[in-house]
C-alpha cells in the first residue's frame, strides 16, 4: 500500500537526508517539551484521522489496512532517527516534521483516493 511505493521511499530518503537537524539539541526545551517521535505520532495521527474523515465511504478493512500502514511508517521512522527520536522537539525539527507528515498525508490521499475510486469502478 503506501510504504510499498517510491513516493514513500523518497520521503524516508529525505528524512535520511536530513537526519543531522535531529541530531541537534536546543537549549529552549523544557521537561515538558516533547520528544521528536511524539509530535511525528502526534502529526501522523492527525493527518490520517483528517484523510479518513475526508472519506467516509471508505470500508471498515480498508481503514484498518490504513492503521497497519501508519504502524509500519512509525516503525519506520523509529529505525531512521534511532535515539534521537527520544530527544525534546526543537523548533526547526517541528518545522520538518510538519513539513514531513503533510507529504505523507498527501500519499495517503492518493492511496485512500484510489481505493475509493475502485469501491465506484466495482459497482
């Protein structure tokens, strides 16, 4: 589905890419700040219940093929940051990862639309 294709791996390139923004700290965190994995949780989260919300004639197996996939992008993004995943967010990193979650959002779209689009085409 979507970590099967090269717009997905493209994006995981550039997150590789730019791997050295997360290795930076910020001296303006706080306890309460959260970790770079949350917000891309967090950011996930929300673009994937927005893109299912978009299409509600979307089957129940379908939606749940799409939180298999969300599973498989998290871990994903696990292996890329390793431990910097667990440092407090800097501001340039939740730029990124906003900037990141969008694109993943838009292949989801692209995904979810062609699904759909096959649910017309059957009957």
């Amino acid at each position: 589905m979507v970590t099967e294709t090269e717009a997905y791996s493209s994006l995981i390139n550039y997150l590789s890419d730019n791997l050295a923004l997360f290795s930076q700290s910020s001296a303006n965190t706080t306890v309460d700040t959260p970790t770079v994995m949350a917000i891309f949780e967090d950011q996930l989260a929300v673009q994937i219940i927005q893109v299912c919300g978009q299409n509600p004639q979307l089957r129940a197996a379908d939606r749940n093929q799409i939180i298999k996939e969300v599973d498989a992008v998290m871990f994903d993004l696990e292996e890329v940051l390793g431990a910097v995943g667990q440092r407090p967010v800097t501001s340039e990193q939740l730029t990124f990862i906003h900037e990141l979650t969008g694109l993943m959002k838009n292949i989801f779209d692209i995904t979810i639309n062609d699904i759909v689009s096959k649910y017309s085409q059957a009957g």
